[in-house]
C-alpha cells in the first residue's frame, strides 16, 4: 500500500471549508471533492487527512493531504488523474511518496497564513474575490507595533471562536506585515492555529491600523479581566493558507 503525500491549491470560494461536520455538515467540501475522485481512482473509499482544515471561503496556495492507497497507478499517474477529474478550482500540485508512518496532520509542526488587504483608489475587478478592500489606508507602524504583543505563547481563546479544544495555547512564531503599492499583506506563522483565530488576528491589527482601536489593545484582549475583545474576523475572501511545515 502506497502512502501519498499531495500539495495542493484551491480557490476556496464556493466551497464550505475544508470539512464540514456536525451541526452544518456539508457534502461541498473541498475535501469531498478530492475524496469522491479518490475512490473512483482506487475502487473503494479513501480516507484524507490534511495539515489545516481551512474554514469556509479561505484559499490555499499550498495545502498538504495525506491517504493511502492501492492503486498500481504511478506517483506522476495520480497526479494526473486528479487534476483531470477535479473541478478546475482546486489542483495538485505535486504528488510524492511518502513513508508509511506519514501523517499529514499528526506531523504538521507549523502553519503560516497570508491575509491580503488590498489598498488604493479603485478596488481591483480582478482582484476582489481574493482581497479585502480597505477604503482607508492602514497605518502598518501601528499594525507592526501592536503584533509584537502576539509573538511568543499565549492562550489564544480569545481571538477564536473555539468551542472545544484540548488547548487553546499556541506559538505565534512569526508575525510579518508588508506593504506595497496596492497591497498591504499579513503573514502569520505558528504550530496551529484555532477555529476562526487567523481571520480574528488580521480583524484585530486591521482595526488598530485604521485607528479604530489603541495598539495596546492587541495584547490587552488575552486578559481575562481586560474588557477588550478581539475584533470581529476580517473577511474569509483574504485569507490564504500559505504552507504547512514538517520536521525535515
């Protein structure tokens, strides 16, 4: 049996997340998607794990997926096959070999997020689906300052919308804030990330730039007894899963 590691690409826009469970169990998943394809290549169901579930309407430049299969189909076959019978907003990027005892999910060490604030005069036609328009331009100075507060571990439950969860501790490694002509970029790197706890982040630090909250609020939200609160979730159309890091 074959253990097949796939990165994959995917406009996440008409599909309800990654997995749909529970309460709004949904067939149009990006997951049932590849998994129905799945078993028309091995003849029987196949079960996927992925590096991070991406909720509804997030993208993926570069998602990780893990299944096992019988298939006599070579790696650079499956690889074709799947890009042949998926819908055209979702892709494979490359499929690879992996040993048996690989997961996708149990090895996944880290996370990163990009969130895509588009700025200037006129919104993009081409790109609105893919960025959150800001009539403003953000002051990054405020927004750079005020993500310092998050770097390191911290209990992250106030910025998620978590219900239930072993641990809502997590290690923001990396908080990047970028800006060119058209486009400010927030990149988030950590060991994982909580239910809606990027969109929260980029909310927050958005609101900070535009002058709407204090700098001070950003670390003042993981104290219990502070009456701040994370700012609403920025818009899911912004919000790329940008890569899944293993132990090499």
């Amino acid at each position: 049996m074959k253990n097949i590691k796939l990165t994959l690409e995917y406009d996440g826009t008409r599909y309800n997340g990654w997995q749909r469970l529970g309460k709004g169990e949904s067939t149009n998943t990006i997951e049932n998607k590849i998994t129905e394809v799945l078993k028309k290549m091995d003849g029987q169901d196949v079960e996927l794990f992925c590096g991070c579930r991406t909720e509804v309407g997030v993208h993926a430049y570069a998602q990780t997926a893990s299944f096992k299969t019988n298939t006599a189909l070579e790696i650079k076959d499956i690889k074709n096959y799947l890009n042949r019978y998926l819908p055209m907003d979702i892709a494979v990027l490359e499929a690879e070999e992996m040993p048996e005892r690989f997961h996708a999910s149990l090895n996944a060490k880290e996370v990163t997020y990009v969130y895509r604030i588009a700025i200037g005069d006129v919104p993009s036609v081409f790109d609105r689906r893919y960025t959150y328009y800001s009539f403003k331009t953000p002051d990054i100075r405020r927004m750079k300052t005020a993500a310092k507060a998050l770097l390191g571990e911290h209990d992250f439950r106030y910025y998620s919308t978590v219900k239930k969860n072993k641990s809502t501790v997590k290690d923001m490694r990396e908080i990047d804030i970028y800006q060119d002509a058209r486009e400010i970029q927030i990149t988030m790197r950590a060991d994982g990330f909580l239910h809606n706890m990027a969109r929260m982040i980029a909310g927050t630090l958005l609101d900070i730039g535009l002058g709407k909250r204090e700098v001070t609020a950003a670390g003042d939200i993981f104290d219990a007894h502070s009456d701040e609160m994370a700012s609403a979730p920025a818009e899911a159309k912004g919000l790329f899963l940008q890569e899944v890091g293993y132990q090499k």
